[in-house]
C-alpha cells in the first residue's frame, strides 16, 4: 500500500494534480487538492510504524509496562 513520500504516492499527487491544472485550476489550489484527495483516501494513508525501533524509545512507548 503506498505511502505518503512513496514514489507511488508522489506519482499519483503529480497526475491528480496536472488534471487538476488541465480543468482551470490554479497550480497552488491544484496541489492543494490532490494533497487532500489523497489524505481522504485511506489506501493512500500511513499505517504507522512497521517495526518496534519506529515506535520510539522503549521506555515511551505507550501500553509499555517496563517496571524493572
């Protein structure tokens, strides 16, 4: 599933946004557009961390119990 910063995602961001400018729309309400076309879409969302490191620091952790 592709991610914001994904090539996939930036590729999609480019194409919405050139149809966007191809109907009459100015490039910053263009960009802005396929920004939240994407971000509504939720195959297109973040699904969080995919390991333990990219949860932070394990001490932070939130439902961490470390009482050592």
């Amino acid at each position: 599933m592709p991610e914001p910063g994904s090539k996939k995602y930036d590729t999609r961001r480019a194409r919405i946004r050139k149809d966007a400018e191809g109907a009459g729309i100015s490039d910053q309400d263009a960009n802005d557009r396929a920004n939240e076309t994407l971000q509504d879409d939720p195959t297109w969302q973040s699904r969080g961390p995919r390991t333990e490191r990219g949860r932070g620091p394990e001490g932070e952790r939130s439902g961490n119990d470390n009482t050592d």
